[in-house]
C-alpha cells in the first residue's frame, strides 16, 4: 500500500502547506487555523507536534509514497474522559476520492489500541460532510448520534454527526 501514516518531519511543511492553504479543506474544519495557510504556519504546527506528550497526542502526516498529502491525529481528552481520544483528519483535495483516508483512518486507530491505553476513538464531522461520515462507516465506526446547531461555522449553524469506535472493535 502506497499510503501509510509516519512521525512528522520539518522538510514536511512546504507539502502541508500546499494541501492545507485551500478553503475547500478549511470549511471543513474547525476554526482558528491561517488563512491563507503558509508554509510557516505548517512548520510551527509540526514543530508542536513533534514535542507533544506522547502519552496524549498521536499526530502523523498522511503520505503517498512517503509524501505528505494530508494528516491525521488522535487527541486524548481530559479528567473522566481521559480513556477516550478526538480523531481529526484531512487530505489535499487533489488525493480525495481514492480510498487514502480510510486507509489512514484504520492505521491510526490501530496505533492508538496498540500503544495506548485508550479504548474510544471518537469523530464529530459537520452532518453536511458526506465524504467525512463515509469515511468513519467504511474504517468500522458506529454512528452514534446526531449533536444539533452543535457548531457556528461560516456564519451557518451545523449539526454534527458523532461516530466511535472501541478497542475491541477494531478489525
Ligand atoms: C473527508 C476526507 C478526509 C475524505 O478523504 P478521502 O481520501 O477522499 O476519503 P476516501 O476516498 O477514503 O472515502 C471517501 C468516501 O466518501 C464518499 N463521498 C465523498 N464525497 C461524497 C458526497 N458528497 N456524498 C456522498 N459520498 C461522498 C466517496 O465516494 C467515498 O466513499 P466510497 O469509497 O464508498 O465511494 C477529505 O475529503 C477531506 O480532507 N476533506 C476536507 C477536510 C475534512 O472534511 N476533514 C474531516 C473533518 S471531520
């Protein structure tokens, strides 16, 4: 497979800036990232995740023949929820439509049950994100429930769908 998810390298920022800096990705996102998105903004983005604890966050760059194309993390949440994790994603629009991130998505998951302790890895895409929501189904989530007017995004209220899965439901 030509697609795998590895440690994050400085040299990555020019290509994470390319498949960031693109509103088509952005709307999708939550807000308070650059835009434009510049390849300063990726290097100080990298270089934080390369010096996170470990122990709560699970940052790779998505590669295409060890290119980046896109990312992918895993959040481990605080206090009572401390055994559950926020799953985070996105790819260059060019790469969509090839199966990439479902790949990704199954090899993170796996990362996480296997180095961790965590056994819930949960996503909340806008309702509206088909291709996100598809996703999620085809790497073994469950949907779990609608979250209404659950974000104010580019001036639109938008519910969110929540989808996990378990350690032990991994495949
Ligand atoms: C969502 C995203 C990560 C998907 O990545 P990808 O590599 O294209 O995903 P895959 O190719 O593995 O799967 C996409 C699936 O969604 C489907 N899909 C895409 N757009 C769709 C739409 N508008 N309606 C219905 N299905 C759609 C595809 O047909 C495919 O399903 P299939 O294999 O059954 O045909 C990518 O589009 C992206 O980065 N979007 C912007 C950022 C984002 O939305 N991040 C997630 C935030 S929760």
């Amino acid at each position: 497979m030509r697609i795998q998810i590895r440690k994050w390298k400085l040299s990555d920022s020019a290509a994470l800036a390319a498949n960031l800096n693109d509103l088509s990705v952005l709307n999708n996102l939550r807000d308070g990232l650059p835009y434009p998105y510049t390849e300063e903004d990726a290097a100080a983005y990298i270089t934080v995740m390369m010096h996170a604890d470990p122990e709560k966050v699970f940052a790779f760059a998505v590669t295409l023949d060890d290119e980046c194309i896109g990312s992918i993390g895993v959040f481990r949440c605080e206090n009572i929820h401390r055994r559950s994790a926020e799953l985070g994603y996105y790819i260059g629009k060019p790469h969509w439509g090839n199966g990439y991130m479902t790949v990704a998505v199954r090899l993170i998951c796996h990362y996480v049950f296997t180095h961790s302790d965590i056994v819930r890895i949960f996503a909340e895409p806008f309702s509206t994100n088909l291709g996100s929501c598809r996703v999620l189904e085809k790497a073994g989530f469950t949907y779990e429930g609608t979250m209404r007017q659950n974000a104010y995004k580019n001036g639109n209220l938008l519910d969110m769908k929540l989808y996990s899965i378990l350690r032990d439901e991994r495949g």
